[in-house]
C-alpha cells in the first residue's frame, strides 16, 4: 500500500517534470494518468490505493470549489448570461457527447465480437 | 450574524482539512438517506456547508484553502488512479477509439462554442465568455487556457468546478431521459462536459463508466487546449 502511494506520486512528478520540459498545455497528473494507462500497471498493487481514492475523489474537489464564494459578485452582475451559458452549454456538451458515443456504438463500426455495456435497469 | 473563530483553533493546521473532511461525509450521508439522490451530490454540499461557515466566521477563502491544502494535494495522486480503471477498460476502449475520438471532438466544439455563443447573445461581457469557453476541461488547463484567451482565470477555475458539479448532479437523469444505455458513453459524456467532478461521479456509476470518464478528462484537455482559441476566433472574440 505504501509502495503503491510512493507510485502513483512518482508517476505525477514525472508528468509534471514533462509538462514543464516540453511545455506541454496538461497538467502533470493528467499526462501521468496517459502515460501510465497501460497493462503493464495491473501488476503493480496499484489497486487498493486507487480504488480508495478514487472512490472518494469528490471530497477532494471541495477545497478548490469552495472559491465559487469568491466570485458571487460577478454571480449578482451577470446572473443570466452566466447561469444559462453554464447550464445550457454543460448540458448541451453532455447530451451530444453521450448520443454520439451511445450511436456509434449502435450503428457505426461494428464493435468486433464487442457487446454494449448496459446500465442495470432502475 | 458574525463570529470570528477563536485564534488558537483557527490557528490548528488540523481545522480546516477536518471541516472539509466532517462537511463531505455530512453531504455523503445526506445522500444516503435519500437513497443515492443524484441532486444530493456530496461535494456541492460540502462546499455549501463549508462556504457558509466561511461566511459566517469572517474567514477569507485563502485561508481556508492554505488550511486545506492536505486534501487537495491529493487530487494529483487521484488523477493518476484513474489510470487503474482505464487498464481494466483497454480492451473495450481499444473496440470504441472510433467512436471516442468523435464523441470527443464532438463534445469539446459543442462546449467551447456554444459557452462563448450562449453568453454573448444573453448579454454577458467579453471577458465572461472567454472564462465559460473552456470550462468543461480539468480546473488548472481551464485557468490556463483562460489566460491565454483573456477570459479571468479565476472565474475559469470556478466555472469548471460548478459545471463539474451540474454534471455529476444531472448527468444521470438526463441521460437516462435521452436512452443512453452505454456505459461507455454515461462515463465519456461525464467526463467530457464535467471533467474531473464528472468523473468521481461516474467512477462511483461503475467501473467502465469511470474508465472512460478518465481517459474523457485527459483527452478533452488535449483536445480543447488545441481548439479553443481558434473556436474563439471564429465566434468572433
């Protein structure tokens, strides 16, 4: 578990070690993430560790998305154009994305030997 | 309606990673006793409950966020767990790299072009809709790629987090409204519009979902990062 920790850390300092060498626009942690996407890792003992993480990612989220108090001011002057431009242009990015995906699965190239991955009816 | 904390817990390093933690299991909790809500989403109530107490004790955000740094330097070694996901997805995203990398271009267009259209014809200034254009991508190359266009990093950096926080809470439901019965796609579009808080809420979904909503981070970055400014361009900005 620690060696595991000591691996995901390293693999963010080299991300951000070739984001600063080749000026690239991602930030470290997201090109480890690409990098690192290979089968290789499965072996790793990554597992435990990741999946803790990840399975509370969101609380990692709060100390940045608590700065949404710094800018209720803009929130009062420009109510409209802020909330529908967010609202309307996050949703629209979610539908699209997820209909393309969704048909292509459906009607594009077949997927060979592949099946849909369905979620459990509610 | 304003009472400063006591200076000698407001000086314990252990305050402010222990509110954050307290608020997220109270926003968890919440969410379970309304038998998994997707409108209860953890994080929106923890940054209200912790918000409010910023407010309430006069407590600037840069010193609640200095305070917190132990929770969000976490963030780093998350993003790279992602990867776990995405290995145990490879083989069906080998089968899908067509129809990821259309849905991807797809979605990064659609976000950038119809945030700058959206705001400008509803009135908004300039500098707003600069900031709105690349707020579907991960917080810090939305701060970046804000700069680079003349938008306001910080309000960039905000966006990215509340449109987060719209697609975790709406994802779902809307999807499901729209027969989007793909896993892969659930996690691709989460991932694509909401970036890093879509993916926490897609990883919790299932485990292809997640898979997919991490690469969707990563990729849309990469993705938008190149587009964006010619995008703005084009709108006329």
């Amino acid at each position: 578990m620690l060696k595991a920790f000591l691996i995901l850390i390293a693999a963010q300092l080299v991300g951000t070690g070739l984001q600063r060498a080749g000026h690239l626009p991602l930030p470290g942690p997201v090109l480890a993430l690409l990098l690192a996407a290979r089968p290789a890792w499965r072996s790793r003992g990554l597992d435990p560790v990741a999946s803790g993480l990840l399975r509370h990612m969101g609380l990692l989220f709060v100390p940045a998305g608590v700065g949404l108090i710094d800018h209720l001011d803009l929130l009062r002057s420009q109510t409209l154009p802020l909330l529908a431009g967010l609202v309307g242009s996050t949703l629209l990015t979610l539908v699209v994305t997820a209909l393309v995906m969704e048909w292509h699965g459906k009607l594009g190239v077949r997927i060979p030997g592949g099946r849909h991955v369905r979620p459990p009816a509610r | 309606m304003f009472a400063p904390l006591p200076a000698d817990l407001a000086a314990c390093p252990l305050l402010w990673p222990g509110v954050t933690l307290a608020a997220y299991a109270i926003g968890t909790d919440i969410q379970a006793r309304l038998h998994g809500t997707a409108a209860a989403n953890p994080v929106l109530i923890a940054i209200l409950l912790v918000g409010a107490l910023l407010k309430a004790t006069g407590t600037p955000y840069a010193a609640y966020f200095a305070g917190a740094q132990p929770i969000h330097l976490l963030l780093g070694p998350a993003t790279v767990a992602l990867a776990v996901p995405l290995v145990a997805s490879l083989p069906l995203l080998r089968r899908s790299l067509v129809g990821v990398a259309l849905a991807l271009a797809a979605g990064a267009i659609i976000s950038a072009a119809s945030g700058l259209l959206l705001v400008r014809a509803l009135g908004g200034s300039s500098s707003l809709a600069l900031s709105m254009a690349p707020k579907a991508v991960t917080t810090p190359i939305a701060m970046a790629l804000a700069q680079d266009l003349g938008g306001l990093p910080s309000v960039a950096a905000s966006l990215a987090i509340a449109g987060g926080i719209l697609v975790a809470v709406a994802s779902r439901p809307i999807l499901t409204l729209c027969r989007v019965r793909d896993w892969r796609a659930h996690g691709l579009a989460a991932g694509t519009a909401g970036s890093g808080i879509g993916a926490a809420h897609a990883i919790r979904l299932h485990e292809t979902a997640g898979a997919f909503a991490g690469l969707a981070v990563g990729l849309n970055g990469l993705v938008t990062a190149v587009l964006v400014g010619p995008i703005a361009r084009l709108c006329g900005f």
